[in-house]
C-alpha cells in the first residue's frame, strides 16, 4: 500500500515533497531528495500490506501507524550521500522512559531499508498480520 502523507500536511504529496528537493540548488537538498523518494518507493514494495502514514519535518520522514500528527511518532527516517539513520519508538514496556527511540546509522541503503522494515516491526505498533515482507526484486 502507499505510504500515505498525514492529512495535517495536506499541500503536497511525499513524492512532491522530496521530488521538489530534488529540485534545490543545494546539493545536500538534492541527495536527500532522491534518496528519500527510493526508500519511500523500496519501503513500499517491501511492506506492501501495511498502512503506513508519512509526515515530514526537517525533510525528515516520519512513519506512523494511523494519520495524526499528535500521535506516535514510530519510526524517523532520513539519509543521503551514502548515510541512513533510522531510529524507532521503544514499546512501553521495554522503555526506561516515555518517548525512548533506538537509533541505527547504515552506510548501506539496503541495510537501512531491511531495518527499516524491522523498526516498522520492533517498535509493535502496526498489526503483526499487516507487515508481511515481500520477496526481494
């Protein structure tokens, strides 16, 4: 299923939002841009039975469960020019406090999707049956 933009930013879709960096005079802008357009699209590939929401800050993307922008803020993606972090939300009954992320950087684009993917999992928000893993293309 595609990976839907928050109605709380209802503007631009997140393949507008990210073609537009794509865009920039900013080379930086320009990589996050591209990078984050193909780990939307692999994401979706990837998990193509999960409802997944998107809302963007600091050209971040935000992967959530359900569409509000007040609620849990699952799982935080963003990488460019071969470096990808990719943190999640703690379950609260594993977390030491409220809020707790676990945070990975990768220097491989598909490291970081396959653990995207399991953050998506780890963090036990979305129904189990919703993420099944598709096969590799």
């Amino acid at each position: 299923m595609p990976i839907q933009r928050s109605k709380s930013q209802p503007h631009k879709t997140l393949q507008e939002f990210y073609g537009e960096l794509t865009e920039s005079d900013e080379h930086v802008s320009v990589e996050i841009g591209k990078t984050m357009l193909l780990w939307i699209e692999r994401l979706e590939a990837k998990l193509p039975d999960a409802t997944i929401w998107g809302l963007t800050s600091h050209n971040h993307l935000y992967l959530m469960p359900d569409d509000t922008h007040q609620g849990e803020w699952a799982v935080k993606i963003i990488g460019f020019s071969g470096n990808y972090h990719v943190s999640y939300l703690m379950p609260r009954k594993d977390a030491p406090w409220g809020n707790a992320y676990i945070t990975g950087e990768f220097f491989d684009f598909d490291e970081a999707l396959a653990m995207t993917a399991k953050a998506i999992r780890c963090c036990g928000l979305w129904p189990p049956n919703d993420l099944r893993i598709s096969k590799p293309y």
